[in-house]
C-alpha cells in the first residue's frame, strides 16, 4: 500500500458504478517537491496498472483532471473602528507563493477497487 502525504480524496460515484477521486492539495515552495512527486506517483501507478488515461465513456478504464494555481497571499491587518460600524484594512508583508493542484481521477469499478487498495482511499 502507497502512503500519502499530501492528497486525500474523496470519493463520489455515480448510477452506472463510475467512480470519481477528488483530492486538492497546496505547498509552499519547499513543499512542491514532495506534492508534485506524490502526483506523479499516483499517475504513474495509475498509468501502469491500466494504460494511458482515456475517456472512461469511451472505453477507457481510467482518465484524469489536473488542474494548478499559483496564489500570493498578502495578510491583512485588520482593525475594527468601534463606534464607526466599520473595519479598516492594511495590506501586510506578502507571504511566499502557494501552488495548488487539483486531481480528479474518473474510473471503472476495477480502477477505483484498484485504487483503493493501492493507496487506502
């Protein structure tokens, strides 16, 4: 069984027994390493165990969504006025850049019985 660190799924299904794994994960710099090398292994097992990906409705045994974002977060310093009813907002020191990846994963019920065991979702 493959351990990870980074993505948990969650599982959804649909009336002709197609299964779908969703899993979101961000990383700072240091991080992106780990979280773009656990992607890769899930794909590569994927990959592996069932052929390239392809569309599921067209005979395929698995395909994939991966989708990425880039984001700056810059604090705000927040401060409420009282008696004024209002807040005053003050940008603070940007923080390091965040990626973000989204898999989806879309397969048959051997795929996702597959997956499951390969990776204990």
């Amino acid at each position: 069984m493959n351990t990870l660190q980074w993505l948990e799924f969650d599982y959804s299904e649909d009336a002709q027994g197609l299964g779908t794994f969703d899993a979101m994960a961000s990383a700072a710099p240091a991080g992106w390493p780990a979280l773009q090398a656990e992607v890769v292994r899930v794909l590569g097992w994927a990959e592996s165990a069932f052929g390239p990906p392809h569309a599921v409705d067209e005979g395929g045994e698995w395909d994939c969504e991966l989708q990425g974002v880039r984001e700056l977060a810059t604090p705000l310093e927040v401060q409420w006025r009282p008696g004024a009813g209002t807040l005053a907002l003050q940008p603070g020191t940007p923080g390091e850049p965040r990626v973000t990846l989204s898999l989806t994963l879309t397969g048959t019920p051997a795929f996702c019985d597959a997956f499951r065991q390969a990776f204990a979702a």
